[in-house]
C-alpha cells in the first residue's frame, strides 16, 4: 500500500521547476502502476514554453461513475535561503519540508494513498497530473484534456488538489475562480531631442492619459459568490536612459481579475477602444489565461464538504477567492472543485506540510473516492 509520506518525499526529491519532465513523473508512475492503473505520459511543446510531460492514468470500468483527480508535479523556483536544500526532503519537527510540499506534491502524494486503499471500486478513477501549471499551461492541462477527448474519457465529477486551505486544513473548498487576462498597451512617438520637441512626438503624455482614464474605471460591484473585478496596471515602461532624449514608444502592462459578470474578450475590447480613442498611436494586446467559472452548489461540492467535516469537524467555506488553477480549463469538462492542503507556505522559502495534515488529508480523499465510487459489486 502507498504511504503518503513516503510518496511525498520521493516526488520533493525529483526537482521539476516549470516545466517539467522526467524523473518526478518516473516516481508517480511507478506508484500508480503499482495500483494497477493504465499510465498514459507524453511529452509535447517546444521551447520557451515547453516541452512539457504530462501524465494521465486511469483505472477501473467505464461501466459506472467516472471520477477524476486533478494536479500538477512542476514547482516555482525555489530561491535562496532554504534552511535545508528545497529538493532535499527533510522531516524537522511535525513539518515535511521541501519545494512541492503543499503546492502540490504533497496533496498528489494523498490521492495517490488513498486511491490504495480503494482499489476495488466501480466505475473508472482517472489521475489528471500534468508539469506545466506554474507556468505558461501552453502544453498542460488543456493538452490532457484533448488527450481525453480524443480517449472518450471524459469524467462526471473532477477534485483539484489545489492547496485551498488557509488557516486549517478543511477550512475552505474552492468551487470557483476568477478569471484573469493580461493587456499590453503600447503608444508609438517620434524620438528627438528634448530642447527640439516640435521635432519629436513624446509617446508619454498620451500614455498617461490612457491610464488615468482606466484608473476610473468601475467594473461591478461582484456578486453573491465573486468579489469585484479589478484592474491593475503592473508595469509601465520607457526605457529611456537618456535625460536629453524624447523617446520613441512608451508601454504599460495591465493585469484584470474578473468575475462571471464580465468577460476577457470585452474586457479586451473595453481597453483597446479606450485607448484608441485618446490616441490612434496606441496599440493594444492581450492575452486571456481564463474565465471566471462557477460551479453550482450540488453532489461535488456537498461529497467534499461532508468528507472534510467527518474527518476535521470543520465546516468548510465555499469559497472563489484566490489565483487562477487548471480548475478553469476542467470545469468546461464537468463539474470541478478544489480542495487539498494549507497554503501559507506555497511558493516561498520553506515550504512544508504538517506530517498530521498529509494524514488527515489522506482520509478525506479516501472518504470521497468511497462516496463517488462505491465498491464493485461482485
């Protein structure tokens, strides 16, 4: 039988920065092969955003439930300072500390022990496990997903083992995001020389225009499930070294959260013709990571609830606050939410799971896998 700790610390010990290949997808495969899982890896994309490997393995009937568990094996660059190295895994204390460790090695380590002590269940169980999440998810979990389309293995139900709690394993479920685009708006001048401005077209001024007019801008108010959507500009740039010298173009970077009340592409819109109407110099891009997505309270959201509170005693919130997650390309898919360990530490330096939190995590998971298949009947 699978041991999370063990797993865990296997996983921690194969470093997988975004994105990832290789040695971790080695140890989790070997563990799922074990349980007698069909294990599906595959390698895709070119540099800068991959190759990513990504790995899909399932087991059981088609006759029946089909529940998924979704995750990732890429990690964020450690950093320097670690007080033990980060792909060392190290036991200090009630503490598992390592890169990984909750964020999400950890909470795969769980599913993976818990679906050990289940093997005998009806309908088919499927591992979503990709190792570009951190990143770009150019070559991720959307590439799964048309893997399992193209397979017809398309699931009733999906957990992600994101790390949801905040201040006590249990305490929250995910069961929505919001969705996130980024906007480059750059204005084009004529560079010249400061003490000849009739001969030069200074790009800033209109730039600054530009942002002040989005800086009054007022999406909504959010609603019963979402906070208001915000924009943020995240960067504004010249690069203009010299003090004497008008600059050709000047850029700015904005970043929009957003709820189901809006959407990226006429967020996008918004933007573009915003701009465009204080300067026709202005040109904008954009890049949408994801939309907002909701999934309605039902079966998904009651089965992990009601395995949280028979294993904590905690009644968790029902929450959609938070960066994004693959949850927003799973949930086009089936219903989906998330669920797994404290995320106090997740990306920074001494990452670590509590040794009692791996366990009771463990028990949860087990408690859903029961509930969403039942055992096989003979």
């Amino acid at each position: 039988m699978t041991d999370a700790l063990t797993l865990a610390k296997s996983l921690i010990a194969a470093p997988s920065v975004t994105p990832a290949t290789g040695a971790v997808f080695d140890v989790l495969a070997a563990a799922l092969a074990a349980q007698g899982f069909d294990v599906d890896r595959f390698v895709t994309g070119e540099a800068p955003d991959g190759p990513v490997e990504n790995l899909l393995a399932t087991r059981g009937r088609d006759t029946g439930p089909h529940f998924a568990f979704a995750g990732h094996l890429d990690v964020v660059p450690p950093g320097a300072g670690w007080a033990s190295a980060p792909f060392e895994p190290v036991v200090r204390g009630a503490l598992l500390h390592g890169r990984g460790a909750v964020d999400m090695k950890g909470s795969i380590a769980a599913f993976v022990a818990a679906a050990a002590h289940k093997p005998d269940h009806a309908g088919r169980l499927t591992l979503i496990i990709t190792g570009d999440e951190e990143g770009p998810a150019t070559y991720g979990t959307v590439a799964l997903i048309e893997r399992m389309q193209a397979r017809g293995l398309i699931p009733d139900l999906c957990l992600v083992g994101e790390p949801t709690s905040a201040n006590r394993l249990g305490d929250t479920i995910k069961i929505g995001r919001r969705g996130s685009v980024n906007i480059w708006i750059e204005v084009a001048g004529t560079q010249g020389h400061v003490a000849y401005p009739h001969l030069a077209d200074n790009p800033i001024p209109p730039l600054v225009r530009i942002l002040s007019e989005i800086e009054a801008i007022h999406l909504d108010n959010g609603n019963d499930w979402f906070q208001p959507s915000n924009i943020e500009v995240t960067t504004v740039d010249v690069g203009n070294p010299a003090t004497n010298v008008i600059p050709a173009s000047a850029t700015a970077r904005l970043s929009i959260r957003f709820n189901d009340l809006q959407r990226g592409d006429a967020l996008v819109a918004r933007i573009r013709d915003l701009a465009t109407s204080i300067t026709p110099r202005a040109t904008v891009t954009a890049k949408v990571s994801g939309e907002a997505f909701l999934t309605p309270l039902g079966a998904l959201s009651a089965l992990v609830a009601g395995a949280v509170r028979d294993v904590t005693g905690i009644d968790p919130e029902l929450s959609t606050t938070g960066g994004t997650s693959d949850a927003r390309f799973l949930s086009k898919l089936c219903p989906t939410v998330e669920f797994g360990l404290c995320n106090a530490t997740m990306h920074k330096l001494d990452e670590a799971v509590a040794l009692d939190d791996l366990t009771a995590l463990t028990e949860i998971y087990a408690r859903i896998l029961s509930a969403a298949l039942p055992a096989q009947t003979r």
